[in-house]
C-alpha cells in the first residue's frame, strides 16, 4: 500500500463546514497519537492509519457532493 501524507487529501477547492472541520481535527489528532504509539519510534510508517486516511478522504468527498449541489441549486433559482 503507497504511503499517502494526511495534508495530501486535502482539496483547496471545497469549504468546509466547522463541524467538519472539527472531525478532521479529531481525526488529525487520532492519527498523532498512533504515530506516538509507534513500537519501532523511527517514524517509518509502521502504524497502520488506512482507517483513519480513509474517513478524512469521506469527509472531503461529502463535503465536494455538497458544494455541487448547492452550485445545481443556485443555478436553478
């Protein structure tokens, strides 16, 4: 599995709500505190964080869905 850098998810485009905002902080901080936990502590990436990668990646992609259609909905009024 390639290594993906949590900040390499990120896209500049949408806007985020603070509740969002707030999960990928909570997110952020899960994913430190692993690395923390880290057994061989040479920050080689031997913690898994797939999972927590994979929320952020949902939360980015809900949040785009929700900016389109909010674009379809002011183009119809």
């Amino acid at each position: 599995m390639p290594h993906r850098n949590p900040s390499s998810t990120q896209r500049p485009d949408v806007k985020l709500t603070a509740g969002e905002k707030a999960t990928l902080a909570w997110l952020v901080a899960r994913m430190a505190k692993r690395g923390l936990a880290d057994p061989d502590k040479q920050g080689t990436g031997t913690v898994d964080l797939s999972d927590l990668q994979r929320k952020a990646d949902r939360i980015y992609e809900r949040a785009a869905r929700r900016q389109d259609t909010n674009r379809g909905a002011a183009k119809r009024k």
